[in-house]
C-alpha cells in the first residue's frame, strides 16, 4: 500500500530528477559523450561505490552521479550515505567502500595507524575549501561567550568543566576547533572535555544540552541557528582562508588495482565542482538535490544560505563572505597539495596525536596521488598549480608554507 506520504517523497524525487536530467541537458549531455573510455585507458571497474557523510559538502560526489556526468568517463558513481566517519573508515579500510567523501586529516591518520586500524592510503583530490563553523550553544552567548577571546574570559572566570564536540580525533573539524581554541589562549586538552560526535547528530545533542559548542560542517552550523540553539563563534574560512577540507579518499592498494578507474572518478568529480560553482542556478539545483532525505535530509534554505554566501551569526549580524565553501575554483580547490595534507601531519604531532617524528613530505607523496590527478586535470580540462606546496596564514598571524614542518610543529605555544 501507497501512503500519502510514499506519494509525496515519490513525487519529490521524481521533480528532483526531472531538474538533474534538464540541468545534465543544459551542461551539453555529458552522458552521451566519452572520453578516455576505450582501449587500455577504459576503467578497469564500471561502477564505484562511493561513501559519504550528510554534509553539504558531499556535493560534488552526489552530483556527479545525479548528474550523470560519471558516464561521460565510463563509470557509474552509486552514492552510498553512511552514518558516521569511523564507518566510513572501517568501509574504505576492509574494502566495502571503492572511495569516499572522507576528512582530509581521517586518510593521513589511518595512514600512519593513529586513527584506527593502520593502512596505506590514498588521497586523490580535494573535494572543497572552507564551509564549516565552530558553534557555541545559546547558553554561552546568553552569558558574553560569542567568539573566541570572549569564550576564554568566560572560562577563565567560570570555573567548570566546558565540553566541544568534533567529528573524527585526526579529522578537520577537530584541527580547527583546537586550533582556534588554542589561539586564544585555550588549552583544548587541559581547559576542555572533547568528545566525538557523528556530524549529523551534533544539533540534537546540544539541544540537550550535551556539549557547550562544536566544530562540524554545513548545513549543521546555520542549522542550530535556524533552530535557535546555538550562535556562530567562527567561521572555518576565518581561521584558514581557502583550507582543504574534504577529499576523495581511498586506499593505495585500490589505486594500484583500478588506476583508470581512479583517474575517471578524480576527472568526474572534478567537473561536477566546476558545474556546482559556474553558477547560482547550479548552486540552487544542487542545494535542492543533496537536501532530499536520500542524502542530507534537511531544508533546502538552510543549506543554500551559506552555499551563496549568506552568512549570519544568530545573533542579529549577516554578512555576505566571499570565502564561502567552494568545490572548483579555476581548480585552486581541487589539486591535493603536498603542503595541505603535511599541515594536518604537524598538528597530529602538535596535540600528541602522533607520538614520534615523522618524514612529513615523503608521507604526504605516498598519499596524495599527483600523478592520476594531474591525468584526471587533462580528462577534464581543470587547469593545475604550477607547485605542489602553497602559503597560508593562519588566524593567529602563523604563516604555514611547508618548508620546515618540524620547526612548525614545535612552534606553537599551547600544545600537548
């Protein structure tokens, strides 16, 4: 039996289709057209199971296979939604998942056996920069606490056990949160309690009252302020503007098995970011899509406000941020720079996280594969950064440039 609501989630996904298949028409048929799909260049496997996370920022991978831009390369890219980042770890380490939408920081400590069972990984390009926030919870900006020098006078002054949430210990989110803590002059391992929290929980869980604030990414900050829970404290994009964030990760093992097929998901990935960000229309389509129950389940407002740039605070204060999340960006976004993944190598080193000295750059190269996603560039006609390392300054005036990662890692004045 049909219930009304079958009906109506029928008749949702049939609309939502119905817009993929007219935007995939206006994007020139793409489904229609190969490409370095013959001959000993043919993916090697036809279809990839790729895992991810409800986050806005699993666009790009749910797009491409909505889109059907994945069969211009010869593949078919089957979303897989999962549940939480040590699944999704588990999944790509015993093989159940080919790839996935994974935190940049997940496949460096998986890597280096610091995060769960040991084994070499592979990262083959960045999904996304910037995106996510560091919530504080009403109950803290009700008493002063809105950023992050007001947040240490309120701890300094209210003796008690404060608790942040972050998603995964080697993760983005918890290098953020601990970096912006850290910045002023908060000890996250010693003036906090830090618990991990799967990135779709983290609102129902402040809402009762679990945690005083959380680092995680879109729609999840703007929605505990549609919700009237919780206030932004920060932006990620305001402590490292343009950081990497999410990646298209898998195993080197799998890389070794299936290079064509790596090299035609890196290329349909990479032109679906193009496609999200060549226009608001296609920001809008898209934001429309992934808010389906199929893949982020929430409302298409809350996750196209910050997708254009809309900010606000919860607080009464917008602003249009031009560092808002972005998946191409002429390509800036998208090459797996060597100095990116050695950066989240000197923070695990900074919180204990890693327990020895490691080769930061040769353990970077073993990871980010530059050569398939230099091909997977070509395939798709993404232009490629002339070097595979770049300079950054972070929100407390440090300038990361990857030259000495050791000295970096010992620099810092709060550490573990």
């Amino acid at each position: 039996m049909t219930t009304k609501g079958d009906k109506t989630n029928l008749t949702r996904r049939s609309v939502l289709k119905a817009g993929a298949t007219a935007a995939l028409g206006a994007f020139g048929g793409l489904a229609t057209q190969g490409v370095w799909a013959a001959g000993s260049d043919k993916p090697e496997k036809e279809e990839v199971k790729v895992g991810f996370i409800p986050l806005t920022d699993c666009a790009s991978v749910v797009m491409a296979s909505v889109l059907g831009i994945d069969k211009k390369y010869g593949i078919k890219i089957t979303p897989s939604k999962e549940a939480s980042w040590p699944g999704v770890r588990d999944k790509l380490v015993n093989g159940e998942l080919d790839a996935a939408h994974v935190l940049y920081g997940l496949i460096y400590g998986v890597h280096l056996g610091v995060s769960g069972p040991k084994k070499d990984m592979a990262v083959l390009m960045t999904l996304n920069n910037n995106g996510q926030a560091i919530t504080l919870s009403k109950k803290l900006s009700d008493k002063g606490a809105v950023d992050g020098a007001s947040l240490a006078k309120l701890i300094r002054t209210e003796k008690r056990e404060y608790t942040f949430a972050q998603t995964f210990p080697t993760g983005t989110h918890a290098m953020w949160l601990y970096y912006w803590l850290a910045a002023h002059g908060i000890d996250p391992m010693k003036d906090t309690k830090i618990i991990t929290v799967p990135p779709p929980q983290m609102v129902a869980n402040m809402r009762v009252g679990n945690m005083d604030g959380y680092c995680v990414g879109e729609p999840w900050g703007h929605r505990a302020i549609a919700d009237g829970i919780g206030i932004t404290g920060v932006t990620t994009q305001d402590i490292w503007r343009d950081h990497p964030e999410k990646v298209l990760g898998t195993s080197v093992e799998w890389v070794k098995k299936y290079p064509n097929t790596a090299r035609a998901m890196t290329a349909a990935i990479l032109e679906t970011g193009k496609w999200i960000d060549a226009s608001l229309s296609n920001k809008n389509k898209m934001a429309q899509t992934i808010a389906d129950k199929s893949y982020v389940n929430t409302s298409v407002d809350v996750i196209n406000q910050r997708i254009l740039g809309r900010y606000q605070n919860g607080l009464g204060k917008t602003w249009d941020d031009p560092n808002y999340m972005k998946f191409y960006n002429d390509g800036a976004v998208n090459f797996p720079y060597l100095s990116d993944g050695m950066w989240f190598l000197t923070q695990h080193r900074r919180w204990g996280l890693l327990k020895q000295e490691v080769d930061y750059l040769a353990v970077a190269k073993a990871i980010n594969q530059i050569d398939i996603y230099k091909d997977a560039a070509t395939m798709a006609k993404v232009n490629v950064p002339k070097s595979p390392m770049r300079t950054s300054k972070l929100i407390d005036g440090m300038v990361w440039d990857g030259k000495d990662p050791k000295a970096y890692a010992a620099s810092f004045k709060i550490h573990a």
